[in-house]
C-alpha cells in the first residue's frame, strides 16, 4: 500500500485521506478502534462467547460477531443516562411545579424518555415477521474452485461467519410458531468478498413462478382484510381461492399440507435455496447448481392435533428449541449441498431449471456435500440483531450468480427496497447486524442514519482529486457477471409470456405425493380436508378438488369425502395436456423417513412423570442415562419443587402438568412406585399427558407399576396387527429398557400405531 500510496497523485498534505498514513489516526487508547477495521483481516476469535456460556468456543469460530463488539453496550455497574450521556439523579418522577403541581415542558429528560419510547416499533417484515435467529460459521470441506471462486469454498476448513434466520412466512410477529406455513431459512455469510445472502425456505418450491404474482400471493394468504382474521395461517378463502386458480400452486400446496409445514424445530429442517444459481470458477466456466442444507440431527415434524395444541401452551415453541440448544451447547447444524448441472444437461430435463415450482430430484442429480454451518451463538439482543438483520437475494459475492428464474429477477429488487421503509432508509447496510467484514468503499453519500464519515472532498469516480480512489477492481477482483448467449433471434422479442414446460403444474406434485408413506399421505389428505373444511365458499372447495384429480385420484377422492362432496366435479382443465415425460416417478428422498439424521438423541425433550410415592433412585438413574446420551430429561409432576419419594431419594419437580402439558415433549418415562403411580393415575392432567403422548405416535418407556396406567389410557403394548409396538418400551428389569428406549426415541415417532387422522 505504501508504494500505492506513492504513486498515486492525490493532495500529499492528505495522506490520511486515503488511511494510508496513520498521522492523523487518533492516538492508541484515545478513541475505540473498530477491531473489524482494522487491516489484516481476522485472526478468527471469538471473546464473548465464554461471557455468555462460561465455556470456552470451538477455535476459529464467530468472527462475525467482533463487528457487533464495538456495539455493544453493558449497564453493568453503571450510572443511569441520557442519550447524551447526562447522569440522571431521578427516574421516578417528572419536573412539576410542586408536589401536586402541572408537569413542566422544560423536562428533557422525560421528554428524551417519552419520545424514544414512542418510536421504538419499526414495521415488522412485510412476510416472514415472525423468526429467530443465531450466530455460527459455516466451514468448508474442501476447495471447490473446479465449480467457484466463491470466498466461502476456497479451501478445505475454511471458516466463514454467519447469522441465520428462521421464520413464519403469514404470521404477524408475535403469532405462534407451530402454524401450518412454510419456514424462512436464511442465512447471511460474512465472506471475506463481501455480504452473501442465501435466503431460502424450508420447501425447495415455490407457490408462484413469476414475481408479478408475489404481491397477489400474498394478499391471499395474510388475514382477509375486511375482519384482519384468521392469524397465521392459510385455512382461509382468500388464499385457497387464489390457489385454486393458480395451478402453478399445486406442487407447493403438497409440500405445504405435508408434514414439512409443522417442522418440530428450526434444527430439524431441511433448507433450500429453491431457485437454480449459477457457480463461476476462476475461468468463468459455469455451472448451474441448486442449494440443500440438511440437518445433522434429522427433519422431524410434529402431528397437527400436536402443533395446534402446542401453539397455546408455548407461542414461542420454536424460538424458545433454537435458544435453549444453543444455550446447552447442542449446536444446530447442518451440511451443505450442492445439485450441480450444466446448462446442456438442465435444457434437457422434463422441467424447466427456471421454474421455481420444480425440484431437481437427487435421484437425477445427486446432492453434494460440501460444508457444514454450525449455529452456536445466540444474539444478545433480538431487535438490534434478529429483528434488524436484513437479507436480501442480490448479495452475491464472485463465483454466484443469478440464473434467469422471472421469480428470482423480482425478488433482486424487493428485499433492498423493502428494507428501505422498515429499517428508515438507505443505510441499513451500516447497522452493525449487516456491514460486511469486507471494507466497504464507494461514493454512496449520506442519507438517513448515515454512521460512517467519508474523508475528503470526492465522492465520484472518476476523479483526479482524491487520486483516483476508490477504483474499480477490476474482473480480476470484482465481482463480474457471467456472459450469456443470446437467445436465437425468434426468442429475443419483448414478451410477457412463459416457456412452454412451466405449464406443466401437475407432474412434480404427483411426483412429491407418490414419494410419500401412506401416513405422510394421510397427513396430507388431513390437512387438504381441514383447511378446505374451514373455506366457507362451497365452489371453492370444489375447485381444489377438480384440480386435485390432476394430481392423484385416490387423494382428491378422500379429500372429497372428507368435506361431504358426494360427486367428484370434473378435472380441471390441464394448460399442458401431454407433459414431457419425468425422468422419474418416485423419489424416496422426498419422505421424512429418509431423513432420519445421526441417530442421536441431541436435545430430545424427554418427560419423566413423577408424583408423591415414586420410586425416586430409578427415575434418577433414567434422568441420568438420557442426560448422558444428550437428551433433556425433565421431572414433570402435580407441581414444581421436592417430591417424596417411596424409597427417601430426594427429587426436584422441574415443571407441573399445567405448566408444561405433555405434547411439548418428544418422549415420556412413566416411574415405578404404586403409590406414586395411584395418584397419577387419579389425575386428569397427567392422564392427558399419557393419551397425548399415544395419540402423537411418541415413545413412551414403561417401569414397574406403571404398566396401570397404560391400561387405564387403554393403550395396548401391540399394534393393531398384533406386532409389538416399537415406541412403547416396558422395563423388564434385565437393564437393557433404557437403551431400547434411546433408539425409540431416536426414531422420533412411531407412525405405525396412529389412528389420528382416520383412514378415510
Ligand atoms: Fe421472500 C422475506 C424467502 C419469494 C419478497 N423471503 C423473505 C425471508 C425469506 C424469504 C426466508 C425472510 C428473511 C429474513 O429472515 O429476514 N421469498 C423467500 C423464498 C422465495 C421468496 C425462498 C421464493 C423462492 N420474496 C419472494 C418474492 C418476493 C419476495 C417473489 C417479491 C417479489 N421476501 C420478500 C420481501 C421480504 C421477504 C418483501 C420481507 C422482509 C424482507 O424481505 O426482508 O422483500
């Protein structure tokens, strides 16, 4: 730099101007130093995190966070002040004339105290209000540069920074988060080329293929507008009625009834990048790619009677999983997947690449992994870093690119306009949450809330003045947008129109809904059934159905029986009659079952009912044989606090009945002890709590005279075809129950006992 610096011809008396003389840098110690300023790059540490666990982090993890450092306030010991550093001798009483006399204008402090209240909401996001988010690194298995130049995939083992987002799609920002919806899945990268935003979904489809659509789209699934109801969710007529007659909407409506739409938390949901991107190499060669983050600890969903009861006695069901395994060190995390394909190969599959209605199925191109993101930070403020992150589609970084899916082109201007209203203007890139790691340098000048301070006198390019600087980086370093082919000649003309495979809206989700078990299908036909139940215009109803027999005629048959349509009404009307032929008509990976995760039992919440009269040493010894496999045991009984025990161990109730209610728990122990089992016996709470459990398809592990309580629920050990239940474990006192119960519990649910939904 010095030598730059050199020869470059800008005013010699202003070295500093362009930071390479330190001459006018404050003195060590005078002022704080952005640590993320500073030049070198980063070292990779992270400080605080010990702060808050009083564990030590994983090494080179975080980075991310040192920009928030400077940001960061602590009151700890601290006097009270104005926002202009005024101490504040009382904060309980405004500035009157006398004791009963009027409040005086002349009271700044109160009047400081009152007007930031009154502005302290900012419009919540125009979707997706309600999410949480957390702080972790994503680490690279090794060199990609054969695909991209990408910072992130440079080389094996290289950590990258990231905050992640999860949220609701319909829901105001304090509705529950057990709704049937789609999930947000972003996540911001912090790359050492600058922001790259991967915003993606839960769901590798998308309910529209076009942007023209998203503002209709929308307007039909949020709260009809004449009565603001129903909150958080699409078993309504507005949005039924749009999709009805948007069939392009059929794929995503399966994945939205499916049992995706209730993922049991954040860290066990798959994520995609739904659109196809482009990779570019250091030669510019390309490659088309769609991105999977897959969960290390499964994708487990709950049971609807479970979310809908879930979403009363815990709102937060999912905000609260994210920041209690991160709080315990059970870090969320999961792998990275690349689908890679050339153009050649994408123009000659049965679907359209640009379609963003359609998946490519892994069994056509398989999924590479090629890192993994480890969420192991939770914010220290939600509004400051949750609520005021800002993602945005066009954040890219050299090596990615926009392939030319219409849906992808209206989202690239949507996400920086719209924060422009909800975080006050054109800086929201210098909130802390957002500025890149990467030195931000150009001639962008002021606006609202502007933080940095430019130096000098130029902010235009080019300039002599201020020695040509900043300059452009050229292809070398820049960022370049690959060249495309133009289109043969026919094709080049103005139009509002779509390629022809777009209007295939039914072969994918027959696909999708072929690929399922029957119970995955059941749960399917449920959910069709109830939020078409809850539509009160009949023709509607009829309409999904007419386009369901597109689709699958058993399926659209049990829907109709389910909503009292005698007479199936004709199909609808195909726009593509004769589709191309799909490469494949079943695709396993598609269902739950495929994606178990690691086997473990990683931060499984586990109910272990106790009451007065419990044998207290085997309830313990199971707390502690789930502990050590990673679960979260919890004593749950007729109140918190001490519990006597039938042999004198001493035991502490955790949670009661009715402060946590049996289906916020993915497996329960019943204990041994007649007493003890006698009096749960006589309480209706802890006998929901064995019913809920049942009728959930959850595990339940049996000791000693709890087997009562089991005949008194009338749950049978056997399934209805005389097999053993696998998800009920009856200790035999050969010591072998827990472990069997570890693997039940692994399995997440037991589908094979559930009568809920009927079978039509
Ligand atoms: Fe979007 C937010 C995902 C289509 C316009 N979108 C938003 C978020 C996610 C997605 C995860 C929340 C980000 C966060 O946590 O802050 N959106 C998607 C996916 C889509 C999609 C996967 C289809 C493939 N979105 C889409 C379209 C448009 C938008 C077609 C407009 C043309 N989305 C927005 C938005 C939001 C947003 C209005 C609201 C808040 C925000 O951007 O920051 O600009």
């Amino acid at each position: 730099t010095q030598a730059l610096a050199a020869a470059m011809p800008f005013n010699a008396t202003k070295a500093s101007e362009h930071g390479f003389d330190q001459g006018l840098n404050p003195p060590p110690g005078s002022s704080a130093t952005p640590e993320s300023n500073l030049p070198g790059g980063s070292t990779l540490t992270e400080k605080n995190a010990s702060n808050k666990t009083g564990e030590p982090p994983p090494p080179g993890v975080n980075a991310g966070t040192r920009s928030l450092e400077c940001v960061r306030s602590d009151a700890t010991g601290q006097m009270l002040t104005t926002n202009q550093g005024v101490r504040i001798a009382d904060n309980q009483n405004s500035l009157k004339l006398g004791v009963r006399g009027p409040a005086l204008l002349e009271d700044f402090i109160l009047r400081e105290k009152i007007t930031h209240f009154d502005h302290e909401r900012i419009p919540e996001r125009i979707v997706h209000a309600r999410g949480s988010g957390a702080h972790g690194y994503f680490e690279s298995y090794g060199p990609l540069s054969h695909l991209t130049k990408a910072a992130p995939f440079k080389e094996g083992g290289k950590i990258t920074p990231v905050f992640a987002r999860f949220s609701t799609v319909a829901g105001e920002r304090g509705s529950k988060d057990t709704a049937r919806d789609v999930r947000g899945f972003a996540v911001k990268f912090y790359t050492d080329e600058g922001i790259w935003d991967l915003v993606g979904n839960n769901m590798p489809v998308f309910f529209i293929q076009d942007a023209m659509k998203f503002p209709d789209l929308v307007h039909a699934v949020k709260p009809e507008p004449h009565h603001a109801m129903p909150q958080a969710a699409s078993a309504h007529d507005t949005f039924w009625d749009f999709v009805s007659l948007m069939p392009e909407s059929t794929h995503t409506l399966m994945w939205l009834m499916s049992d995706r739409a209730i993922p049991r938390s954040f860290a066990t949901m798959q994520g995609f990048g739904v659109h196809t991107y482009k990779l570019v190499n250091d030669a510019g060669e390309v490659s088309f790619v769609k991105f999977h983050w897959e969960p290390k600890f499964g994708t487990h969903s709950l049971v609807w009677d479970e979310a809908v009861k879930i979403s009363g006695a815990d709102p937060d069901y999912h905000r609260r999983d994210l920041w209690e395994r991160i709080e315990a060190g059970a870090f969320p995390e999961w792998e990275l997947g690349f689908q890679v394909f050339s153009e050649e190969e994408g123009a000659a599959f049965s679907f359209d690449i640009l379609d963003a209605t359609k998946i490519v199925p892994e069994e056509l191109v398989p999924v590479q992994k090629v890192g993994r993101m480890v969420l192991n930070r939770n914010p220290d403020n939600f509004f400051a870093e949750t609520e005021q992150v800002a993602f945005c589609v066009a954040h890219v970084v050299p090596g990615i690119d926009f392939s030319n899916d219409p849906l992808l082109a209206g989202r690239i201007h949507s996400y920086a306009d719209t924060q422009i209203s909800r975080l006050g203007g054109p800086n929201f890139h210098e909130i802390p949450i957002n500025a890149p790691l990467a030195p931000v340098h150009n001639n962008q000048r002021d606006g609202m809330h502007r933080q940095s301070i430019a130096r000098g006198r130029v902010s235009y390019e080019p300039n002599s003045l201020g020695g040509g600087c900043p300059f452009q980086a050229g292809a070398a370093h820049g960022f370049v947008t690959v060249p495309e082919k133009l289109q043969a000649k026919e094709e080049q003309a103005k139009v509002r129109a779509k390629p022809e495979k777009f209007a295939d809206h039914y072969t994918q989700a027959t696909l999708f809904f072929d690929s399922q078990t029957p119970v995955e299908q059941a749960h399917i036909a449920a959910a069709f059934r109830f939020e078409l139940s809850k539509v009160q215009v009949p023709a509607i109803r009829e309409r999904m159905v007419s386009s369901l027999r597109n689709v699958c005629e058993p399926l659209a048959k049990r829907v109709a029986a389910g909503l009292g349509i005698k007479t199936l009404p004709d199909a609808m009307p195909k726009a593509l009659e004769q589709p191309p032929t799909p490469e494949v008509t079943k695709s396993p990976t598609l269902s739950l079952k495929a994606r178990p995760g690691d086997g473990s039992i990683t931060a499984r919440k586990v109910a272990i009912l106790v009451a007065p009269g419990i044998v207290g040493q085997t309830a313990l010894d199971v707390h502690a044989a789930l502990f050590a496999e990673g679960a979260v045991p919890r004593f749950v009984g007729p109140h918190i606090g001490a519990i006597e025990t039938a042999d004198g161990v001493a035991l502490e109730a955790d949670a009661s009945f009715e402060n946590e209610p049996g289906f916020l728990f993915d497996g329960l122990v019943l204990p041994d002890g007649a007493d003890g089992v006698d009096e749960l016996a006589s309480l209706g709470q802890a006998m929901d709590f064995v019913t809920d459990q049942y009728r959930h398809a959850k595990p339940i592990m049996v000791m000693g005279a709890s087997a009562m309580l089991l005949d008194q629920a009338d749950i049978s050990v056997d399934l209805p075809n005389g097999q053993a239940d696998p998800g009920i474990v009856v200790d035999d006192g050969t010591g072998t129950a827990t472990q069997t119960f570890v693997k039940a519990l692994a399995a997440h649910r037991h589908p094979e006992r559930e009568t809920d939904p009927p079978v039509l």
